[in-house]
C-alpha cells in the first residue's frame, strides 16, 4: 500500500461529492448517468479509506436542497440508493465497516427507510471504518434540531447547563470526533450546508476534478497533502 509510515492521516474524512452533472453533460450522458458513475468513485473512495485504516469517513450523497431538483433526478438519485445498498453490503461486510446515515431518513419512503435500516442493523457490528452517508441532510437543521431537543430535555429537568460537550452529544456525530480533512470535487469553495458546526477547524481540500474522476491515486494525493498541513486549532505553533 501507499507509504504514509511515520506521518498522520486524518482520523475523519468528510467528502463533498460534486460535479456528477458537469461529467455526464461533457459526455453528453444524462444527470443519472453521471451518478452512477460517481457511485463507481464512492466504491473505490470506501475501499481506499479501509485499506489505508482510517476510522471515520462521511459522504454527502442527498442534501436537504436537493429535493428542489428535477424530479427525475431525484427518483434516479433514490433508485440508486437502492442499488447501493444492495451492491455494497458484502464489501461492507467484508471489510468490516459499519454503515450509518446521517441527516432525516424520515423523508424517504418507508421502503428505502426499511433498507436503509437493514444495512445499518448488518453491518452494526462492523468496527473498522464507520461510514457515513448524509442523506437529507441540513446543517443548519441538524443545528436547529439540536437545539430543540435540548430544549425539550431542559423542560425535563435532563439538562440545566450547555456547553460544547453537551451540544455535540445532540448531533448526529455524536460518537464521533469532528472530521479533520474535508475534500471537495468540481472546484466549488463554498460549504454547502455540510457539517457546520462539525467543521470548526477542518482542513480543507479543493480539487477541480469532477466526483466520478476521483480515484484512488487522486485522494491518495489529497490525503498526502493533508499530512503537510499544519493543524494549530487557533492556537500557536509549538516547536
Ligand atoms: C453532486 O453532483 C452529487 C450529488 C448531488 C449526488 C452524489 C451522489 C453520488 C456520488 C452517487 C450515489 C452515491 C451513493 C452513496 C448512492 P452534481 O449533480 O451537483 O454535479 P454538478 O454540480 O456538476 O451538476
């Protein structure tokens, strides 16, 4: 395997998965098209990410947003979900990776609830890799939620005092540490909504390069750059 001995590779990886569209279009396939394309490229990023032991990845797969597109697309979008589901379940379990959505299953049908929930409850011993996968997911709403919740325990007698511990604990990362690397496709600099309170003091990488292109050798190169950065948290350098 690659030679990443003696330096550190991000614990976390989070993952905006753009440019689908913009692959399929200089193709002149359709929006799907590119999709199922850019499964091929989350199937060879899930299986990297093991080879090379990290613990955490997330992908943005379904954006609260999203909905508002064509409907088409979305009913593409949700079919393939479907057909991930099914196609990867042994690489997940051969690998060991546990599988979790993040975001409001409850938007989907019942039937793709139900499959979703399936593959979580199988690979729910799995301890290698845990992957994520936003699926309706807000950041703002995640927020929002949060804060309703906390609400509600307070109004219980469950919580008299927030700080950053207790406000992460009603995240849908709360087991997990925050991500140290974020790796964006297709060259767009923005955050899109993804992680934010999550991603205080992420690491963030932007490649030009369109999802489905994104292989193996390129994030290799962008979890190399990675381990040239240095991470001071707002703090000082200590030499
Ligand atoms: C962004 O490209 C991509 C998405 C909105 C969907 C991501 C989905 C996949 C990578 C495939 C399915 C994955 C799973 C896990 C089932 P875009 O359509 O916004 O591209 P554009 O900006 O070029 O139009």
């Amino acid at each position: 395997m690659d030679n990443f001995e003696g330096v550190t590779l991000p614990t976390h990886v989070a993952i905006i998965m753009d440019g689908n569209g913009r692959w399929a279009k200089q193709r002149h396939l359709t929006r799907v098209e590119g999709h199922i394309a850019g499964m091929d490229a989350v199937r060879d990023i899930v299986t990297t990410t093991s080879e090379l032991h990290i613990p955490y990845l997330t992908l943005y797969a379904f954006s609260k947003e999203n909905w508002a597109r064509p409907k088409e697309e979305v009913k593409g979008l949700l079919e393939l979900l479907g057909i991930y589901l099914e196609q990867e379940l042994p690489l997940m379990m051969e690998k060991d990776i546990r599988f979790n959505v993040i975001g409001e299953k409850k938007d989907f049908s019942k039937r793709l609830q139900s499959e979703l929930n399936g593959v979580i409850q199988k690979t729910g011993k799995n301890k290698s890799l845990l992957l994520n996968i936003a699926l309706s997911y807000s950041g703002r709403k995640e927020i929002l939620n949060a804060v309703r919740a906390i609400l509600d325990d307070a109004k219980k007698g469950l919580v008299n005092r927030v700080d950053e511990r207790t406000f992460k604990k009603y995240l849908y990362t709360n087991s997990i540490p925050d991500p140290d690397f974020l790796i964006r496709t297709s060259g767009e600099m923005r955050l899109s909504n993804f992680l934010l309170w999550q991603m205080a003091y992420t690491e963030i990488y932007i490649t030009d390069m369109l999802w489905p292109d994104f292989r193996k050798d390129a994030y290799i190169e962008a979890l190399r750059e990675f381990t040239r950065r240095e991470r001071r948290f707002g703090g000082v350098k200590e030499n």
